[in-house]
C-alpha cells in the first residue's frame, strides 16, 4: 500500500565527523520489531482467568523471552558508551544518540517508564508509523541494567527543525490530517483510512515532527488511539501488520 507519507535520509547531520563503530552496529531489523509486538498480543493468556489479568510483568516475561530466542540481547555498556558518544535531545520516553556513520539514530526507552498504556502499545504504535508514514524503525534489541528492563530502536536520521504550531497544523492538512480541536494545542489529529475508517493519531506535537529541507513534514514518534487491545489487535490484523492471537482456551 502506497502513502502520501514519506521518511528521507538526509546527509547534512552535525554529528558527521563522529567516527563510526567498526564492533558495534545497533542497526536491527523491521522483521524483529513486528516479532516482538506478536509475542506480547497474548501475553498472559495462560493465567487463571479470576487472576488480575494481563499485567507489565506478562509482557517483560514475554518480551524477555522473545528477545533470548532471537539472539537479541545487547551489552548494556557498549549502549551506555553510545548514548555519550553522540547525544541528541530526548523527549521522556527516550535517550537519543547519533549512530556515526549510519544516518539513524539509536532511541533507548525503559519498559516501566513509557508513555503509552502497555508495552504491546509501544511496539505496536512502531509498527503503525512504519506503515502510516513510510518510517523505518527497527527494534535492535534489549539490555538490562539494575534489574530493568531497556528496549533500543533505531529509526532514520532527518536533518530538519521542529516546526511550530501553525506550520505543523498546516504541513499535516495538506497530506489529510485533520485537527478536530485546533485551539487545544494537544498534537491530536484524524485522518481516513480505506480500510479502517477513522484513524486517531496523536503526540504529534512539534518536538515529535521534523520539517526537511523540502518543507516535508516527518512525524518521528507518533502515537495512536484505539479504544481497547482487542480494538487494535482487530486492526493490525486488517492492515496485515499482526495476526490476531485466538482467544486463551
């Protein structure tokens, strides 16, 4: 499927000069982020059905588990080491580094600590902005430090800058986003899917968009609204994203 959307490698970076790593490469792949968001659509599935129901902790254990059976574990000092190398600006979610000599940047995010309602939320919102906005993020893998538990993301490099409010507004108006509340200043916007309908995007607030050197407008960390996971499950399965797990039996 072809979108009006999309992500372009830029050259100009202020982190060129950066020698790059000739050891390490947190590059990852598509097909491992889309494993990882399938291991967790039935995490907790097995509990007793009286239990509390699906909890972070099913998802760390299965996410831990994915992670171990594809080869995915990545040494938390050399990460540490490449976060310091070539820092960039992070929002809550993520430390953010330059990775030399790749053009993507390497984002590392805490499990317990991100904004979205789960961690299947995450993975999946990564997923969407893959396939809504032509971007290419890619899970590198996890580490963890202190008893917790790190998932690291690459996705492209953009040279550009934030833009402001009315620029964004009107930059996502002119490839069919809409602000239903223009005056509330939340990053909330819809656009029509021919498959899904209605599709609620939000976060896209200017520190989560990029304007290139084309006037293009690149949302680098969106989020999306669906009403529960059964919602959005049905929904990965119709754009072909993820297979809608059967029910526990």
């Amino acid at each position: 499927m072809t979108h009006a959307w999309r992500i372009e490698y830029q050259s100009a970076s202020p982190y060129a000069d950066q020698p790059p790593d000739d050891e390490v490469h947190f590059v990852g792949e598509a097909e491992f982020l889309r494993g990882a968001a399938q291991s967790l659509a039935n995490a907790g599935a097995g509990d007793p059905p009286d239990g509390p129901g699906e909890s972070i902790d099913d998802e760390i254990r299965a996410l831990k588990a994915y992670i171990a059976k594809s080869d995915l574990w990545l040494d938390a000092q050399q990460v540490c080491l490449t976060l310091q190398a070539a820092p960039m600006k992070g929002g809550k979610e993520h430390q953010v580094a330059f990775l030399p000599g790749m053009e993507r940047v390497m984002k590392v995010a805490d499990v317990r600590k991100l904004a979205t309602e789960s961690i299947f939320d995450y993975l999946s919102d990564l997923l969407l902005s893959n396939h809504y906005f032509d971007d290419d993020i890619r899970l590198a893998g996890a580490f963890e430090a202190e008893g917790r538990l790190f998932i690291v993301i690459t996705q492209p490099y953009i040279n550009g800058i934030h833009p402001e409010w009315t620029e964004l507004r009107s930059g996502l108006a002119r490839h069919q986003l809409r602000d239903p509340a223009p005056r509330s200043l939340g990053g909330n916007f819809i656009f029509d899917d021919e498959l899904l309908g209605e599709v609620d995007v939000f976060d896209l607030h200017p520190n989560n968009v990029i304007m290139d050197a084309t006037g293009w407008l690149n949302p680098i960390d969106a989020h999306f609204y669906f009403h529960d996971k059964q919602t959005r499950m049905t929904a990965l399965g119709t754009l072909g994203l993820l297979t809608n797990p059967a029910p526990p039996s």
